[in-house]
C-alpha cells in the first residue's frame, strides 16, 4: 500500500505487481473479508491472551498489597478505609499486652554473621506467629535496643 501511494509514479507498482503480492498473501485464494475476519479474529484472541495475563498479575500484585496492609492494620479497619468508611474506635472491657526482649541480642548479634541473626529471629518470630495464630490477635511491631 505504501509503494502504491509513492510520489514518484515510477516507483509504484503495476496493477500485475499488485497481483503477484496480493496471491503471495493469499494463496489458498480466501477472499479478502474472510481474510481480514480470521486476522481480526486472531487479534481478538492475542488480545484476550493479554488481558487474562495482566489480569493475573494485578491480582498476585493485589494479594501483595492486602497481605501488607493487614500486617500493618486488623482486617476490618483496614477494609472500612479501603472503601471510604471511617472508622470508629474500639473499646475492649480488658486488653493484654506483651513485651519482649532479646537479653543481649546486641551482643550476640555482634558476635554472629547477619545470616545467623536473621535466622534466629526468623525463628523466633515465627514461632511467636504461630502460637498467636490460635488466638483472636492483633500483632504490633516495634524495634528498639534497649542496649545501656
């Protein structure tokens, strides 16, 4: 189509040419409807192929989002401001909460690779993760050194 549409006549080709490119593109002599609906039809599949793709990597993203937003607040709340909704504030009759501390985990952090200390606290938490996992538990957490 380009060449036909050349400003230098002599570059166009001939309606013969035109043929011969025409048959090379369609040999099986299917009629140029039929050809551009099978193109189309294609593109239309290429086309869903990449919304499924970008529809499941919005999802994983967005499964990545809520685990981080509900590490970081109690599920309902952070579903009320997720959709626009204040949130009101709880009062519980009795609360419990705990406080830990590595007695000189500054000096055995010191004296470990960073491997080991992040072993060691991988472990340790986990297992804290686990036993409050049984239990209806909002999780805060701090870092402090309380080194002297």
């Amino acid at each position: 189509i380009k060449k036909c549409w050349s400003h230098n006549v002599p570059m166009r080709p001939t309606f013969e040419q035109v043929k011969k490119m025409l048959d090379k593109m369609n040999p099986h002599k299917v009629s140029p409807v039929d050809m551009m609906m099978n193109l189309m039809e294609k593109y239309s599949k290429h086309l869903e192929a990449i919304v499924a793709e970008r529809t499941q990597d919005l999802l994983q993203e967005k499964q990545k989002t809520d685990r981080l937003l509900y590490s970081m607040l109690p599920k309902p709340v952070a579903d009320d401001l997720r959709q626009g909704r204040t949130t009101e504030a709880q009062s519980f009759a009795s609360a419990t909460v705990y406080f830990s501390d590595i007695v000189g985990f500054t000096q055995l952090s010191g004296a470990s690779t960073p491997h080991q200390v992040v072993n060691f606290l991988n472990q340790l938490y986990t297992t804290f993760d686990d036993i409050i996992d049984n239990y209806d538990v909002y999780k805060v957490e701090t870092i402090g050194d309380a080194c002297k």
